[in-house]
C-alpha cells in the first residue's frame, strides 16, 4: 500500500498534510537516493502557475542537490512538456509541480521517468522506503548543481506545431484558446497562431491565486460565451497544468473528451492507422461506445485515471485513449496526456476533410450523463452503506439496460462521484442526485 503517492501523484492542501515544505525537501531527497543509482544524475523541475509553486519548487530543488542530482529548472510549463523536455534532455526523471485542475490553495508533485512516461508502482514504493528514513546529505562537493533551461518555451512550441501536418496551415480560422490562468497562457495562443490560425486567448493572465478559476477545462461557460460573441470558429479549452483538454463548436456546444476520442479515432481509421481499437474509462459515455461500435472499431474501459488508460492501452497494444474529462493519449503522438497536442490533431482531421467541428461530431449521439460530486471526509466508507448501495440499486432497476450507474471515490479530492446515465435527462438528474443525497445523509 502507498502511505503518500496516489493515482496522480501527491496533491493535497498547501501547509496541510501531504502538501508542504518539510515533505517537499524530503520527497526531493527520496527521489533523488532512488535516481542516483543510475542514469544521468539530473532531474528536470516544471511547474504551473499557482503561487506555492515558488515555495515547492525550492523544497524540491534542496532535496534533490542533497542527494547529489544535479536540476535543471523550466519554471512555469505545462505536464506534457516536462514528460517531453525529461527525454530530449535524457534526464533521468521530470517533477512536476501541480495541482493540474484544482483550486490554487491546493498543489501537488509527480514524477515522470527517463522516457516521459509515468514512474511506475515499484518506483513511487521505493522512494517511499526512502521517506521513510532520515535526510542526509552528500558530502559539500558531491552536491547538485542548479541550473535553468531558458529556451523551454520555444522548444515545446516547436514540439506541439510538428504534430501537425505540414501540407496544411489554420489560416481563415479564429479560434478561442482558454489557458485556465495556467501553465499554457505563454504556450498555446502561440502554437496556433504560429500555424495560422486568428487566436482570441482567455485565462491567459496568471497571478498566482486565479489557476482554474471560473475559466479552463473545468469551468466551461467563459469561453463557450467568448465563441460566440467572436464569432469564432471553435474554442480550445486547456486546464491549469496542460493536460487536459474541452473543445466548443461554433455554436458554444461543448465537446469533450469522448467526442474527441471519437474525431481520433474516425481520422485514424480513415487513413488507416488506428492499430486496434479505443481505450476509454468507466466514466466514458455509452454513447461513445455505440458510434464506435457502428464504425466497427473496439472498446474498452479501464479504471478512471489516465495511468489505467495507459496500462490497457500497452496491455493491448493499442495507440488511443483517454478521459471524457479532457485527458486524451495518442501514442503516436507522446507519452502523456497532452492538451495541445490533443487539440492539433483535431485540428488536422478537420484540415484533412475540409469539415467543420459539427460536421465531424455529427454521427456521435451522446447519452445525457450526470456527474454530481459530494464531499466527504470521514472514518466510514459510504460506498459500502447499506442506505447508499439502496438508492443505487433503485435507480439501477429503474433504468434497466439503457442506462449506468457509477459510484467512486476522487483519487485526488475528498470526494464521491456520483455518475448516472440513461435516455432522459430529467431523470438522470433525478436520480443521480437521489443517490447523491443518500451520500449526503451519512455525512
């Protein structure tokens, strides 16, 4: 069992449990007793743009040198290209610290390996074994030295505009990128500008307390209204660390991340290079499923959380997955999710068939899916209460084969999420919050 590390890393508040600075010095520490052991001896540190990230980013970069691994510091960049930078440097792990779409009094740190992929299980246990023992240091000229990588920026520009194809250019669309305050404000408008395309930018103005506030990924309504006062052609909606990624069409409809599975997945087929089938999650809509299915292409769910997304799709050999929460996994295309890179290639299937964004997403039929979140803190498991498994098991038989229910715990917020879906909205509604009261009522 893991004491520390959870699905996406350690996050929490800032000064409150796991998130602060002693932890921080010592997870640096940890890590590096782990890294050293092999490899290049030096780690790469990114961040968002929440104002803690000043104060982990020293905390790790202590550690770090007192374990005698030298860092190279990129300040303010999005995940993917700290997983991207971690393998064209050849360093031997990437940290990022982020609390990707949470509020900007929470944080967190994880780690990417030398080939910009997650570190795996055994990894995150060993440098728990280290944790668990006291700092040390290495002696005075066996410390690591710190330095910055100025061109960062440019570098990850020049890595997301290669994604897409060179025999086509943005020119004539105008595009609403929202940034989230986050860690693509200096990153995305440039991409797109860059390959032609008119770029209105939102949420492009960090201060260090407004990350994912009212604008981003998780909170939709900013740019949905910016489309459409623009006139833009569609909107690009990024979360605080880069991740993930929510698009609009013309007329401020939302697309998420199962409707872009689903545009993937049409282009790939097209040109005939999907190579097996798509890898969603439990929370994936049945209708992404269905349209999938009249394409005959293969589905499969893994557990929430992109790290099990990655799992089934190596399990399978499979190069196309992701979240309907924005986090979308080409294998073709980079190692971790990548919001950007994720928005070229949709980008580049509309290029291809010279279609509008509705015209691609015209033969997915998305069921009405309800997610309510309720907070919870307690000693008990209310996904075992009797009262709870009750109203689920009502609601279950009420929809029948035309709908699901989903209860799970947040890997990374005190939270149960409540999932239904079925063919009627205002029932789904109904009793998705039915079973969220039933949460509620042990609290």
């Amino acid at each position: 069992m893991r004491k520390f590390f959870g699905t996406d890393g350690i996050r929490g508040k800032v000064g409150a449990g796991k998130m602060t600075p002693e932890l921080a010095l010592k997870l640096g520490w940890a890590a590096g007793r782990v890294l050293s052991r092999t490899g290049t001896q030096k780690v790469i540190i990114g961040k968002d743009t929440r104002i803690s990230g000043y104060l982990f980013e020293s905390a790790m970069e202590a550690g770090l040198s007192a374990a005698g691994l030298n860092v190279m510091l990129m300040g303010p960049m999005p995940t993917p290209a700290v997983a991207y930078l971690t393998r064209t440097f050849r360093a031997e792990a990437g940290v990022v610290i982020s609390a990707s779409h949470n509020p900007y009094y929470d944080n967190g740190i994880k780690f990417f390996s030398t080939d910009g992929s997650k570190l795996n299980d055994e990894v995150e246990l060993e440098i728990e074994r280290e944790l668990e023992k006291p700092l040390t240091c290495v002696e005075s000229h066996l410390l690591g030295k710190v330095s910055r990588i100025d061109d960062a920026p440019g570098r990850y520009i020049e890595y997301c505009k290669g994604h897409f194809p060179a025999d086509h250019t943005l020119h004539g669309l105008k595009i609403v990128v929202d940034c989230a305050h986050g860690a693509t404000y200096h990153i995305a408008p440039n991409v797109f500008r860059e390959l032609g395309a008119e770029v209105i930018a939102i949420g492009d103005k960090p201060d260090g307390l407004n990350i994912n506030h009212e604008v981003g990924a998780t909170s939709m309504a900013a740019i949905c209204a910016t489309v459409i006062e623009q006139n833009a052609d569609l909107g690009i909606a990024l979360d605080g660390d880069g991740d993930r990624i929510m698009m609009v069409n013309r007329y401020g409809k939302v697309i998420d991340g199962d409707v872009i599975l689903y545009i993937l997945a049409c282009d790939a087929q097209s040109r005939g290079v999907l190579r097996g089938g798509i890898v969603g999650t439990l929370m994936s809509n049945l209708g992404l499923h269905l349209a999938l299915q009249k394409l005959g292409i293969p589905f499969d769910r893994s557990n929430v959380g992109d790290r099990y997304v990655m799992a089934m799709l190596k399990d399978k050999g499979w190069r196309i997955g992701g979240e309907n929460s924005g986090h979308i996994l080409n294998l073709d295309h980079g190692t971790t999710g990548d919001g950007i890179v994720a928005g070229i290639l949709v980008l580049a299937a509309m290029c291809r068939r010279d279609a509008t964004l509705e015209e691609l997403t015209k033969d997915i039929k998305m069921l009405p899916q309800v997610l309510v979140n309720v907070r919870f803190e307690g000693d008990h498991d209310p996904l075992s209460s009797a009262e709870v498994l009750k109203a689920q098991a009502i609601v279950e038989s009420k929809l029948g084969e035309r709908g699901r229910v989903l209860l799970r715990k947040s890997g990374t917020e005190p939270l149960i999420r409540v999932m239904v879906e079925g063919d009627v909205e205002a029932d789904v509604i109904k009793y998705a919050n039915d079973i969220a009261d039933a949460v509620r009522n042990l609290v």
